[in-house]
C-alpha cells in the first residue's frame, strides 16, 4: 500500500493550483481553500484514513 | 543517516513545471495532536509558518499576544506559539519542538519550516540540479 507520501510524489496537480489538498492512500480526498474545512472533508470522505494536507503552490509563489 | 525528499514537481495547465522543495512532516500541536502535512523548507524565513486554520486543526491557544509577520509584501498580524515536528523516514524518526509564527485571518501560507531550531538540527542540503532535499541530523539523539 502506498503511502501518502508517495501518492503525493505521483499526484497531478494541475488543477489544483493554489489550493489545499487532502491525500489519503486511495489519491486526492478532499480540495479547497481552507485547509481546516479541506482535512475534516477528507476525514468524512474517507473515516480511518490517514490524511495528509498539501498546499499547491501558484506560479512563482513568494511568500507574504 | 540522511534523509532524502525528492523536490515535487508540478505541471501547471500552461506547461509550464514548478519544482519545490517539500517534505512530508507531522505536525504535534494541543493534546498530541497530530497532522501530516508537506512543508515547505524555507532557508529564508526566520521562523517556521502556518496558517490560522492549521493552528486550529492543532488546537492551539491563540490568544497569546499579537505581533506583526513582516515579508516581502508587507505586514500581517500573528502569534507566536511553538509546535512539535515529527520527521521520519525508514530507521530514522526525529521530534523538534520549534517556535512557529501562526499568520491569523484567511492567509495563503503554506507550512513553512524556517531556520530557528530546525535549521540547528539539521544540515540540509538543496540538491536543486538532482532535484532533492537531504537532511542530515547534526547530533543524533534520537527521541
């Protein structure tokens, strides 16, 4: 079984730019703006996975 | 031991390919709280980041004093508490307790792990032409 982490390595993200994304061993769980609404969606989606949280980066993102 | 993260590469609608220097991280806040997140390290900030919602999802108190987070584009208001980090990978499995920034209201920040403490644990190295991250643990007591 996969970890998250290495779905996260193969995930595309293309269409998920700038947004919170929840990864669980079955792929992408949940996506938004908030990361708090984004992992509790993950947790009803998919009960007694392990999630992980994941900001996309946008073009060129700085930092503040 | 070295711990090596491979950089994410991510392909935009565009074409165009962004690869960052991430690593996968659980953050312990409140009650042993624990979330697994990817963290961006950052040797330019001083401090390690997260967001307000973040900080929530950990239980932090935020109602320490307000201080101003200031970057590039300006101000935003803040609190300054302190997390755990539980990095791992195979045979090697380290906790850091370090001072984090908690940027409040609807910020865009991801997880950001910055110098203080973490960068003094570590020897990191940005491989950006293998396009890997490695980290070595300066002392070795492991917890």
């Amino acid at each position: 079984m996969e970890s998250n982490y290495e779905v996260f390595l193969k995930a595309d993200f293309k269409h998920y730019i700038g947004k919170w994304v929840a990864i669980c061993n079955e792929g992408i769980a949940a996506s938004g703006d908030n990361a708090k609404l984004v992992y509790k969606e993950a947790q009803m989606r998919f009960p007694g996975k392990k999630i992980m949280l994941a900001k996309v980066p946008e073009k060129e993102s700085m930092i503040f | 031991m070295t711990l090596s993260f491979k950089y994410k590469s991510i392909k935009r609608p565009d074409g165009e390919e962004v690869k960052t220097p991430s690593i996968p991280v659980t953050l312990i806040g409140e009650g042993a709280i624990r979330i697994e997140v990817m963290a961006l390290i950052d040797s330019g900030a001083d401090l390690s980041v997260i967001s307000q919602d973040i900080a929530e999802l950990l239980n932090l108190d935020l109602n320490g004093p307000k201080t101003k987070s200031r970057g590039i584009g300006g101000e935003v208001d803040a609190v300054n508490t302190h997390i755990k980090i539980n990095i791992k990978k195979g045979h090697e499995d380290y906790i850091i307790s370090v001072p984090v920034q908690v940027i409040l209201g609807d910020s865009k920040v991801p997880v950001l792990i910055g110098r203080a403490v973490f960068f003094d644990e570590f020897k990191i190295s940005f491989e950006q032409s293998e396009e890997r991250i490695l980290l070595k643990k300066i002392n070795s007591n492991r917890y």
